[in-house]
C-alpha cells in the first residue's frame, strides 16, 4: 500500500499572547497549516505538478520549507555548522525540484525533524538577536526571521492551495 501524508490537526495561533508566543504560535499554524493541505494524499499526487506550465509540487514546497527552516533558524540565526539539507553545488533549487513519490515519506519526516531543530535552536535566542544578511551584510533580527518566515509559509500555503485543488478539488480555509 503506498504510503499517504498523515492527518493533520492544526493547532491555533494564540489570539492573547505576548510578542514571542504570538510569533510562534502563528509560525506553528502555518506550518500545520502546509502539511494540512498534504493530507491524505500519496507521494505520487503529492510530486504531482498539477498546475502548468509550474513545475511546483505539493512535496517541493514541503521540501522547500524544510530547507527555509533550516537556513533562517539553524545555520543564520544560531550559527550552527550545518549544511543545506537537499541543496547541492549542481542543483540550487534541488529541495523543489528533486522530490520523488518514493522520498515523500522521508522528506516529510525531515520537515518536522527540521521545524523541532529550529524551535530549538530559536529558543535561546531573544528576539533582539542579531546575524550578518548574507546578501549586504546588515544586520537582522531573529523577529524579522519570524515575521519573513510566516510571510514565507503564508504565499507558500497559497500555492498550495492551488496545487491541492488541480489535484482533487480540495479547497481550504
């Protein structure tokens, strides 16, 4: 029997908080939010590029964010020593491209290891901390990273959107 991404249950963004578990709790809904829209579908459906001429997939964006999360929160944010996780020297854009009905288990396996690993390494870090952009070299703050992360989910989620119903009519909210 081909493996099918799992239910989802999303959990809700606080509607009270302060400005920290705002952040958070709006990133984790995006998140469920991304694997929500994958549910019940097969690796196959999931690698489908159901919106033409787009070569996007369901499974490239999971990839994708796994790849944003791990970037923005690990490696820029805390400096941890990691490399990309499906990126290669010959291929840039490998975390969309590359997924495989037979990889979608794995990888989405990988994008819930990768959320857990950057909770953690962001947990430490108050909001006012800084890192070098790596394009000009000013600096950013671990706030910006969430906000850009939820923002970055956000327009990813409303691809998603699309790519679901080209599959099989499913529309969210």
């Amino acid at each position: 029997m081909p493996w099918t991404a799992p239910p989802v249950e999303r959990r809700n963004e606080p509607l009270v908080a302060d400005e920290r578990a705002m952040l958070e709790g709006w990133l984790t809904w995006q998140r469920d939010t991304l694997l929500w829209k994958c549910a019940g579908l097969t690796g196959e459906q999931l690698a489908l590029a159901s919106v033409e001429p787009s070569n996007l997939t369901l499974l490239g964006l999971v990839r994708h964010m796994a790849e944003v999360e791990r970037v923005w929160f690990r490696i820029r944010s805390a400096g941890q020593d990691v490399g990309p996780l499906f990126l290669t020297p010959d291929n840039d854009d490998a975390d969309l491209t590359d997924g495989t009905p037979a990889s979608a288990e794995a990888d989405f396996a990988a994008f819930r290891r990768e959320c857990d690993l950057a909770d953690e390494a962001a947990a430490g870090l108050p909001l006012e901390h800084t890192f070098p952009s790596p394009r000009s070299g000013k600096p950013i703050s671990l706030r910006w990273v969430y906000v850009h992360m939820i923002e970055e989910y956000a327009r990813h989620n409303g691809h998603a959107d699309l790519i679901r119903e080209r599959i099989d009519g499913s529309t969210g909210d």
